[in-house]
C-alpha cells in the first residue's frame, strides 16, 4: 500500500498546478499584456507539451523502477513552478509551462501504472480508481483558495508556492516509498534493460505536435502550421519503423482489440469539456468577485466532485466500470446544459450551483473509466496502458481547449457587437470593440473612446451589452459541453454492447460440445 499512497499523493501534486494557475492567468495577463485567447492557449498548451513524453514516461516505467523517473519528473514540475514565479515576459512563463507539464503528465503516468500493476482484485481496483479520482477535486478544494489569497496579497508569482510546496512532499514520498531495488512488477515479464526510445519519442512528437498546433493557432499561424507538419511527418516515420523494427518498444496492438477503439473515442471526447475553467472566467469577468471569494464559493463544486469519485468505486464494483462510466457520461452530459439557466439577472450563486451539479457525475466517470481502459492493457505494459490512458484524456483535453474556446469567445465577440449596434453603434465599429476586448484590451480603456454614449456608457458600467454577452457565451459553453458529454456517452454505450457480444459469442464458442 506504500506504492499506492505515494502514487496517490504524485497524482494530488500533478493536479495543483491546474487547479492554481487559472488564479493566476488574469493577474498575469494584466502584467504582461496578452489576449484571452492567449489565456485560453497559455492554460492548455502545457498539456499539448507533455504529449512529447507521454509514451516515453509509460516506456521507462515499464522497464525502470518508478522511482527514478518520478523523481526526474517531480523535479522537472518544480523546476516550471520556479521558472514561472521569476518570468519577466510571456515567453519564459511558457516554457516554465511546458516544463511543469512535462513533468506533470509523466508522474500522473508512472503512478497510474504503479496502482494497476498493484491492485488487480476487481473489487479493490474500483475502490482505489475511485480515490484516484477523487484526488483531483481534494487538490482543488486546498489549492485554490491558498492561491487566491497568495495573489491578491502578495501577487500572482507568489501563486506557485502551493505546486513547489506539494512538488517536494511528492518528491520526499517517493524516496520514502517507492522500491529502489525491488522489482514493483513482479508478474511481469522481463525486458531488455536498454529498449529503444525512437517509437515512443515519434508517437509523442506526433500526438505533442497536433496539440500544439491546435492550441498555438490563435496566437501564431506559423507555429501551429509547423507543429502540425512536423506531427505529420513524425507519424509517418513512426508507421514506418512499427512496421520494420522486429520488436518495437512502442507496443500498441492491444489498443486493435475489439471495442478498444470505441473506449479510447469516448474517452478523448469525455475529456473535451472544462466547465470549471469557463465558469471561473464568468465569475471574476460578468460578477467582479474577488479571487479568494471565487475560491471558496467553487469549494462546494469540489467537495461535489469527490462525493461522485467515491460512489463510482462501490457502483462500479456493483455493475462494472464501463457500465458505471457510461451512466456518469449520460448524466453529466445532462447537467452541464443547466448553465443554461444562468441569466444576466441570476446572482452568483446560481452558476456555481450549475457548476457543482455536473462536477459529480463528471468526477464519477473517471475512476470507472480510466479502470475500463488500464484493464484491456497487457500487465507487463502497465505502464504503456497508463501513457494511452494519459495521452488520450490529454488530447481530448487539448482538442476541447481549442474547439471550446474558440466556440465560446467568438460568440462573445459576436453578441457583443451585436448589442453594442443595437446601442446606436456602427455595426463595423461594434465588431472591432469587440474583437479587441476579445482580444484582451481593457474595457474601461476602450469604452472612453467610444462616441455613442449609450455604448460607451453600457461598457463603462458594466451594462446590459457586455453581461448579456459574457452570459450568452457562458451558455454557448454549457450547451456545446453537455452535446459533447452526450456524444461520450454513446460511445461508452457501444463499447459496453460491443464487448457484452464478444464475450457472449466467447461463451458460446466454450459451451458448444467438440467432436
């Protein structure tokens, strides 16, 4: 159990940096300047990065102890939180972002193969899937309000100190912990202690190169058309070698079997959505509340969240993982469309309610379906298993950022021009105000240059124009999560009918009598 603890506390250390950055970008941004798009990008890029190491973390656990790659790891993660507290400009935070995301994916892979080549009762894998699941919403119960009064009182560089703080207790629990001689995998086969890294290193260049493409578009057309050439090409020489090298280290014939491809769809799409990014926006933007009232108001969401993580272990245990995901995907799909409800009169709370009702079934999920995939996974791949587990919520994650994003500022941008025409201003004047509040510009700065004192003064007073937009694209946002979770939810359906008739034709094959 000492394996599981320490991989347990790895997996709260990997999610601080999520929950507490998001407190930090808009301080950021009013230091340094840049778009919300750029926001959006600095939020999600970090995870695009870690895409380049994704099947090589999973590749060195299988074949090295865990606790030399979680400690090269756990120190890459604290080196990005240093790299981002002392950053004079845009581009030092990106690369300490990169570099805490590195870190980041690879000690959420090494822990998640450590607890499934642990833990292979089925009954006791739900109950620790489901703790695994509910780490996530623990660290975001503890982290955010501790950032929120760091940044507010001290400033947003201060922010880091709870992911520095956690990196050394992730850091202490390893070398406490895990084994430094004996084999964890003690099932598994043996393996050659030299493998190549060419296979993993192309898959993860190829997977990193899509997601930044994807992230970066809005921020630099170049960067993104380069990511997304050099993704294509890093696939095509991986088809090359997968088929010329007699033994690859990148071993993914598992991920052919039947129904898998169904799994690994549902649980890329059941990753898109990020309702608590988008509602934390609504709350700083459309109801100007502080950060540490921000924090502590979406706590309820969080303690929601690891209510759901723990019930998924005993009803996944009941009627099995992938039956139990599905039923998470169908009732969250639901739920994320009450934003709604949420209107230009609703109080604060209203959102934050919408919020918490959806985070239990979407923290539900997880545990059941991350157990369904790592299950399909050869044992002595367990680490494997985890970098398709990772890279797979990652991509998703990335591809929602980016598509979700975009969806959701662009119909800020043009509701807002739309009202702001309706308020006497020019149709093609309205667009461009639009476009730079969009695009980060402060309003107070832009209203006084406006002429039509209508528009100018629904901006300066937060009116009508500029809430009914920040409302309009918070449902946008709701409405396009729950069609998504919905579409993950039909997936996970078929995977569950596609394996129920593979086994039942199994099971006739066994009890047809032989001649």
């Amino acid at each position: 159990m000492g394996m599981t603890t320490a991989s347990l506390i790895t997996v709260a250390c990997a999610s601080v940096m999520i929950a507490s950055f998001q407190y930090v970008v808009v301080a950021m941004q009013v230091d340094f300047g840049f778009s919300s798009d750029s926001a959006n990008a600095l939020t999600f890029m970090p995870l695009a990065a870690s895409l380049l190491v994704v099947f090589i973390a999973g590749s060195l656990a299988d074949r090295w102890r865990p606790r030399p790659v979680l400690m090269c790891a756990i120190c890459s993660f604290i080196a990005g939180a240093v790299l981002v507290a002392v950053a004079p400009n845009i581009g030092v935070v990106t690369l300490g972002r990169m570099l805490d995301g590195v870190g980041g994916v690879t000690m959420a892979i090494v822990a998640v193969s450590v607890i499934n080549a642990e833990v292979t009762e089925p009954r006791s894998r739900a109950k620790v899937f489901s703790f695994y699941a509910a780490v996530t919403p623990a660290a975001f119960i503890v982290a955010p309000p501790v950032t929120a009064l760091l940044v507010e009182h001290v400033g947003w560089r201060a922010g880091m100190l709870p992911a520095v703080t956690l990196g050394l207790l992730a850091l202490l629990a390893t070398v406490r912990f895990m084994p430094g001689k004996r084999d964890p995998y003690p099932q598994a086969q043996p393996r050659g202690s030299s493998p190549e890294l060419v296979t993993p290193f192309l898959a993860g260049l190829a997977l990193a190169g899509v997601g930044l493409g994807v992230t970066s578009l809005p921020v630099s057309s170049a960067l993104s058309a380069t990511s997304l050439l050099v993704a294509a090409g890093s696939l095509l020489t991986l088809i090359v070698l997968m088929h010329r090298l007699p033994s690859p280290t990148l071993n993914l014939r598992w991920c052919r079997g039947l129904g898998m491809p169904l799994l690994l769809a549902a649980l890329v799409v059941a990753a898109m959505p990020n309702l608590f990014f988008y509602t934390n926006l609504l709350l700083q933007y459309r109801y100007g509340a502080a950060l540490h009232v921000i924090a502590l108001l979406l706590i309820i969401t969080q303690v929601t969240a690891v209510g759901g993580s723990l019930l998924s272990g005993p009803v996944s245990a009941r009627i099995g993982p992938a039956q139990a995901a599905a039923l998470g995907l169908f009732i969250c799909g639901a739920l994320r469309m009450t934003t709604m409800f949420v209107t230009t009169d609703s109080p604060i709370w209203v959102p934050v309610v919408a919020l918490a009702a959806s985070s239990a079934p979407a923290a539900f999920l997880i545990g059941p379906i991350t157990n369904s995939l790592l299950s399909r996974a050869p044992r002595d791949d367990s680490g494997v298993g985890a970098s398709v587990n990772k890279a797979t919520w990652t991509l998703g994650s990335v591809l929602g950022g980016a598509l979700i994003g975009a969806l959701t500022f662009g119909a800020f941008q043009s509701k807002l021009a739309e009202l702001l025409s309706i308020d006497g201003m020019p149709l093609g004047q309205a667009q461009i105000i639009a476009e730079e509040i969009r695009n980060g510009a402060a309003v107070a700065q832009v209203a006084v240059n406006i002429a039509e004192p209508v528009a100018r003064d629904d901006l300066l007073n937060q009116g009508m124009a500029l809430t009914s937009a920040q409302v309009y694209a918070y449902s946008v946002m709701g409405l396009i999560s729950g069609l998504i979770t919905l579409g993950a939810a039909i997936l996970m359906v078929l995977y569950v009918r596609r394996s129920r008739s593979v086994r039942d034709n199994d099971d006739k094959d066994r009890a047809r009598p032989t001649r």
